[in-house]
C-alpha cells in the first residue's frame, strides 16, 4: 500500500494505525475459512464499511461515557478510512433515490418495507449507510 508507506514516513500515526486495521482486516477476510484468497471490489467496499460502522459505535459508546479522548481517535480513523470508500449520498439524494425504488417496486405501506429495503440496499450499496436508508424508507413508507 503506497498510503501505508506514506503515512510511516509522515510519521501520521492516525493514518498509520488506520491503514493497518485496514489491512489486517483484508488479510483476514483472505483467510478466511471458505474464502477464495481474492477480494472483489464489492467486498472491500462492505469490509471498509464495516470498519466505519464499528468505529461509529465505539465512537456513540465513548461520547456516552463522556470519554472525548477516545471519541477523537474514533473520528480521526473514520475520516482516514471513508477516503477509500465512494462518495455517499447526501440526504436529498438519498431521499429521491429511495422514493424512486418506492415507486419502481410498487410498495405503499411499512408492511412493504422489506421489499424496498432489499431492493435499495442493493442499488445503493457503498452510497449510504443502511440505517439511513431503513430510517428514510420507513419516513416513506409511513406517511399518508
């Protein structure tokens, strides 16, 4: 990884702590039991996601715990971390995108949300996080 090296003689220690997460996390998805020792574009996608998500949650945890040393660090990774991932969805865009995929699957009440919920995580994968999109498509699906 060029950005690895880069960081160790930058000696930017986020970026560097980041960057290995990222490649252990690769590395083990390599590994894994059953996995075929290649990750598809798609796959790395979901693994960064993934590293986003838990730090978003230790992030929620340590403001909670009124802990904002370790909530910087958590911010920090996350910024690292999404410069890999696509650009995601502002909320307008994710709103209209998630009303079209209403209309294409025909969906009028939250009994539906399972349908536009499978139908939008697939478009819209890498573009947005799937608690907006659930979040956006009750909003939706709820109103009169």
């Amino acid at each position: 990884m060029v950005e690895l090296k880069a960081a160790m003689l930058a000696k930017n220690e986020v970026a560097l702590r980041s960057l290995r997460a990222i490649k252990a996390a690769i590395l083990l998805a390599k590994t894994a039991e059953g996995a075929k020792g290649e990750l598809t574009a798609d796959d790395e996608i979901k693994l960064l996601q993934k590293q986003v998500k838990q730090r978003r949650d230790s992030l929620e945890i340590f403001q909670q715990q009124n802990r904002p040393d370790l909530a910087e660090i958590e911010q920090q990774e996350i910024a690292v971390i999404e410069k890999f991932l696509p650009a995601q969805l502002s909320a307008e865009e994710l709103r209209a995108r998630i009303a079209a995929i209403i209309a294409e699957t025909g969906a009028a009440s939250p009994a539906d949300l399972g349908k536009v919920m499978g139908a939008a995580t697939k478009q819209l994968s890498g573009q947005a996080d799937g608690k907006a999109i659930s979040a956006i498509a009750k909003e939706l699906l709820t109103r009169p």
